[in-house]
C-alpha cells in the first residue's frame, strides 16, 4: 500500500469532492489556454490577412501594370528620333543633340507605311548665347507636325510656331519680364512673343522656339535638323525595338529613344500605387494589432480573476476533505505517519487534479477559441502554451490545497481520537 | 516493556482553570503481560492510552517504552517508533472506510511509506479469519470482522505493545472473546498489552487489572 494507492482509491471513493476540485482548475487553465489561442488565432489570422492583402496588392499590380499598357497603347509613346552619330551619354548628360541629320528625314518617315509611328515633329536645337541679352538659351526650331500621306488627317497636336514669332521658356520670360505680345531681338531679328511657356523644371526654361527655317539660317545649318520627336506612336513599351526596326529601315542614319518622361511617368504611377497599397495593408495589420491589444486587456483581467475564484473554490474543497477525513487521519498518525506524510497525501491528490486538469483545460481552452474563431490549424498546438497552462494548474492546485493540507498534517491525532 | 511514572495530564477549561484529567499515575506493562486499566468513563483511562502510545504529550512524568522515553523524542521520531514499536486498536475500529480488507491491514505501509508486506497482511488476515474478505470493504464487514481487520493491521509490523482502547466495546461476547483469545496469543508470543475497558468482566480476563477512579488508581491483582 503506498501513498499513491491511497490517494487514487480516495478520490475513486469521493469522486464528487475530486470533480468539483478538478472543475476549477479546468475551468481556469480553460480559460487561460483559451484566451491564449484566442489570441495565437488573431496573430495567424491576421498573418493571413497580411498575406492576403499582399497577393492581392501584387495582383492589383500586375493589373495595374497592364492598364498601363493599354493606357500608354492608347496614349501612345513618345519617341525621339536622333542622328546615329548622336552619343546618347552626351544627349543625357546635357539633354541637349549636338548632331545633324537631313530636315527630310521628317518627310520620309511621313512618306513610309511605318503604322506605329503618328505625328512627327522635327526639330533643330542647339545651345546658344543670346547676344542681345547675353544669356545662355536653347534655340529650339520646329516647323510642327509633318502630316502622314497614307493615314486619315488628324489634328496636328502641336502647333507650329509661325514665321517671326517665338514662343519663350517660363525662366527666361519671368527674369526678362517677357510676355505675349512683346517684341524681342534675337541674333539681329525682330520676333514677337507669341507664348511665354509655364515652368517645366527642365531645359525648356531657358529655351526659346522658332521657326525651323529660322532657326536653320540662324544656326546657319540649312536643311538640317537634329531631332524628330514622334508622339503616340501605337505601340506597347516592349514592343519598341519593333519600332525601331521600323525606323531603321527607312531610315538608317538614326536612332530611336523612348523619351524619358513617360516611363518615368508610368514608373512613378506604379510605384504611388504600390505605395498606397502598402499603407492600406499597414492600415489592416495596426488595426489588428488595436483588436489583439483589446483582448489581451480582457485577458489580463478575466484570467487572474477567474485563476482567484479557481483557488478559491479548490482551497474550499480540500477543506472540506480534510474536515471529512479527520478520523482517517488520526489513525495514520497512530499509525506512525508523519506530518509530511499526511501532506503528501492532500499535496498528491492536489498534483493529481493539477495534472488531468491542465490536460482537460489545456483541450477545453483550444476548443473553446477554435469554435469562437471557427478556425482550427495544428499550429494552435503550441508546446509553450501547453506548459504554461500545465504548470498554472499545478501550482494553482498545489497552492489552493497546500493551507488545507497543512492544517491536517497539523491536526492532533489524540484530539481525534479521543472524540471518537 | 510499558512505564509510566508519576504521569499527570490536566486540560484547559474556561477561566484559566484546568481540569485534571489523569491524576500522577504510575504504570507498568512487562514483556508477555496483558494489563487492563478499568474505570468509569471520564476517569481518564483513554488519555492514559494515547499518553502511552506517544500521541498525547502528559503535563509532567515520563512514559518509556522499551527504554526509550516517548517525550524526549521528535516529533518525527515518536512517529518511526510508534509505527515500529506500538499497535492502536480502537473500539470504533478506525478502518478507512475506502480500502479492502487487505489494503486497511497494509495501511500502516502507506503511513511508514515503505515496504512490501503482501504476504504478511495474508498472513494476519488468514489468522484472523479474514481470507474470505479480503477484497471487501469495511462497510460490508460485521463489528467481529471490523475489530479483527483493526487487530490485524495492527499486528502489521510485529509490534512489542498493543494499545486496545474499548476494542470489545461494540461486539457481542463470542466476538469479544475470539478477539481477546486474539490478544492473549499475542502476550503468550512475549507481546505487551494494555487494555482500555470500563467493563469488569472483560477486565477480568487480563493478567492484572488498573482502577481508574476520576484519574486516581489502584492495582488488584489477578
């Protein structure tokens, strides 16, 4: 006969006092198992929605990527056609063209079956001192558009600047006090202001346009240009090097460039919206976070309370089985049992409703968050959950019943006795 | 084996008074010798039981057991070498009421928390004409079976002294006699037993009997 044996086949004798007992401890390590996968449940839904909102945004993406496309397919693109002996370092660097080519480029690009290409517009520049206003500027020649023979007349969507007239970059006119319908004086010329341009943040500031035949007497580079920019051009941005196919092969002095401004349009529009997306998905996942902090609070005072009521409850019940057992523990005294062992017996019986009752609570608690939550993943199965919620019972039942328990390892074996 | 000297108990009443309930006694129980202490109820002679079995601390005197003297002991002490030393019956038996026979015979095991004594508790219950109920509970047991099981459990660890508080108190005289012949046999093996009773004939049966009146004694002989 040991101590084990006894303690089961009193608890098998007094199953309803070992119940009642073995109730409170469930129901605390309940409680605190399942708030614990209340909130294990909130952290992988949430993952999930991060996840979630993620593939989605990435998706949102590709379909905005593709709207783009269509967009830019519909706009078109806008390509500048250079001189073949253009360095391109240079072109960047100064965004400036220092190389020549024929102004009939322009016509026979216009006079080729080239579908992809729409307004063309030939220009000559170069970087010049202004000398009647000693001032660095861009004179810029353009003739407008060179209408195509073999597609439907379209208006033209820029305008030529007409003979005489020049139309004035926004830095120049506002620190030359330029506007509409001034004269000025340009390499010994009289032109008249025609248009003072709004601030571009680029070297169209300082720039000034003119005609092409001008332009081309004044640089003196007759019949030359150095540029034709060619707008909305049918075409899908990977689909350029059909273009410049195209272009070569009525062309073959030139280069084709897609000009900066739209793919650095495009990029930017993608990248807002990837921007915006990961707000929103930051949005999400800190409104989650409130939510999560909301229950923890609840938690925080719901599991104490209930883990105080527990104690309680089990201290109650082991007093009573103490009072119930007086006799039994007079006589094991007389026996020869010692304090500690009567302790032992109360302090097993304790462990054991500790232990099933982690077990029966840990699994109730799991259950009980997986039906609030309607979700269940073995991944609620934590090892670290498990051992709090095992060691909470235990120490919750050793605590409640350890001042009954002491009381009757105290009690007096020849008061007992004598009563009887 | 048994010695009380000059053993005085007194319990609290109201009023910082005391009431005397074991005037200076001196007593003596040899090897093989079963004494009765017989007396009226309230003359003390259940508080000269549980001060003989170390369970009871006396107000004065000195109680030795073997030589050794009880109250000088630890706690801890006093309980290895009751469990060795000395048997309790009692006349309401103190069976646990969830154990088997067999297993309230072994119960002094659980108290000591060693041990394997299987065979002996088969032993003593076979002795005790108990075999047959070996697997039953104290509740399903008559008052004979009850005290048999409580002498058998006793009888455990081969005790020097059995300590019998009223054993016979609830049975009738075949069962009082069978558990008497019980206890003379364990004298006759060179056991010590001192036997609690009020009843003058029981008393009759021991080697010597002790008088109880209101905690003061007187021996007659047998």
């Amino acid at each position: 006969m040991t101590i084990w044996q006894l303690v089961i086949k009193e608890i098998l004798r007094r199953k309803a006092n070992f119940v009642s007992g073995l109730i409170a401890v469930t129901v605390s390590v309940g409680v605190l198992a399942g708030s614990m996968t209340i909130l294990r449940l909130h952290d992988l839904r949430t993952e999930q929605i991060v996840t979630q909102k993620e593939q989605e945004t990435r998706q949102r993406m590709a379909v905005l990527e593709d709207d783009y496309r269509k967009i830019m397919k519909n706009l078109g693109f806008n390509l500048l056609i250079l001189p073949k002996d253009q360095k391109l370092s240079d072109f960047y660097a100064d965004e400036v063209v220092s190389a020549f080519m024929p102004d009939s480029y322009a016509t026979r690009l216009a006079a080729a079956k080239i579908v992809t290409i729409r307004h063309l517009l030939p220009s000559l520049e170069e970087k010049v001192k202004w000398p009647e206003k000693k001032r660095t500027i861009v004179l810029i020649g353009t003739r407008g558009e060179v209408p195509s023979l073999f597609r439907d007349a379209r208006e033209p969507i820029l305008v030529a600047v007409p003979k005489d007239h020049a139309v004035i970059g926004s830095e120049l006119a506002e620190s030359l006090g330029l506007k509409q319908g001034d004269r000025i004086t340009l390499f010994g010329r009289k032109f008249t202001v025609s248009q003072c341009n709004e601030e571009r943040g680029s070297k169209d500031d300082i720039s000034i346009w003119i005609d092409l035949a001008q332009a081309q007497e004044i640089l003196a580079k007759p019949g030359q240009i150095n540029a034709i920019l060619a707008l909305k051009c049918i075409c899908e941005g990977n689909e350029l090097a059909l273009v410049r196919r195209d272009v070569a092969a009525v062309l073959p002095g030139v280069q084709v460039i897609e000009e900066g401004t739209k793919v650095l349009t495009r990029a930017e529009a993608r990248d807002r919206a990837a921007k915006e997306a990961g707000e929103a998905v930051a949005a999400e996942v800190h409104n989650r976070w409130q939510l999560r902090d909301e229950q923890e609070e609840f938690s925080a005072i719901l599991v104490p309370l209930v883990l105080l009521m527990s104690g309680l409850w089990i201290g109650l019940v082991f007093y009573a089985n103490v009072r119930e057992r007086r006799s039994e523990i007079g006589i094991l005294r007389a026996l020869g049992a010692r304090s500690w062992t009567i302790l032992r017996l109360f302090l097993t019986k304790a462990l054991l409703m500790g232990v099933i009752g982690a077990l029966a609570g840990y699994a109730l608690g799991v259950l009980a968050g997986i039906i609030r939550e309607q979700e269940a993943t073995l991944s609620l199965l934590e090892l670290r959950v498990f051992l709090l919620a095992s060691c909470t019972a235990i120490i919750l039942s050793l605590a409640a019943s350890w001042l009954p328990a002491y009381y009757a390892a105290q009690q007096d074996p020849a008061e007992v006795l004598r009563e009887e | 084996m048994v010695l009380l000297e000059r053993v005085v108990k007194t319990y609290p009443k109201a009023d910082n008074l005391r009431v005397t309930a074991l005037a200076p006694i001196d007593l003596t129980v040899g090897p093989g010798e079963f004494l009765a202490l017989q007396g009226p109820s309230g003359s003390g002679k259940t508080t000269c039981l549980l001060i003989a079995g170390g369970l009871l601390r006396p107000d004065s005197g000195k109680v030795l057991i073997d030589g050794q003297d009880l109250y000088r002991m630890t706690r801890n002490e006093l309980a290895t070498f009751r469990a060795r030393t000395i048997g309790f019956v009692f006349q309401q038996y103190h069976l646990i009421p969830y154990l088997t026979v067999l297993e309230n015979i072994l119960a002094p095991e659980a108290a000591q928390a060693k041990g394997n004594n299987q065979r002996r508790g088969r032993e003593l219950a076979e002795q005790f004409g108990l075999a047959h109920r070996l697997e039953h509970t104290p509740g399903e047991l008559s008052a004979g079976e009850k005290q048999r099981t409580a002498l058998a459990r006793a009888l455990l660890f081969e005790p020097k002294v059995i300590l019998a508080d009223e054993i016979t108190g609830n049975l009738d005289d075949e069962n009082a006699q069978i558990v008497l012949g019980y206890l003379r046999e364990y004298v006759r093996a060179g056991g010590s037993v001192l036997l609690v009773t009020h009843d003058r004939e029981i008393a009759g049966q021991a080697d010597r009997v002790h008088h109880l009146a209101q905690g003061k004694e007187s021996e007659v002989a047998q």
